[in-house]
C-alpha cells in the first residue's frame, strides 16, 4: 500500500477528530495546521514550475 493524499486525509482527519475529542482548545491549531498542509500539497506542483 503506497502513502497518497487519498490514503493520508482519512487517517489525519481521524486523528484530528481524536485529538479534539480529548483536548477541546486544540480545535483552532489543528485546523489551522491541517489548512496549513492542504494549501501547500495543492500548490505545490504550480510552485516547481
């Protein structure tokens, strides 16, 4: 099984949910965190160009 964004988002999202399940005030970093990470994977492809 090779590591993708499809086989990664899943497994983040699920952790994400855990940790914010646990510790509430952890909300605001890891969406700003995983937002963070998107935005880079989505551009990072127009930025080697």
């Amino acid at each position: 099984m090779t590591l993708d964004v499809l086989v990664l988002q899943p497994i983040v999202a699920l952790l994400a949910g855990i940790l914010i399940l646990l510790m509430p005030r952890l909300l605001s970093f890891i969406v700003a965190i995983y937002l963070i990470v998107v935005g880079v994977v989505g551009l990072w492809p127009h930025l080697l160009r």
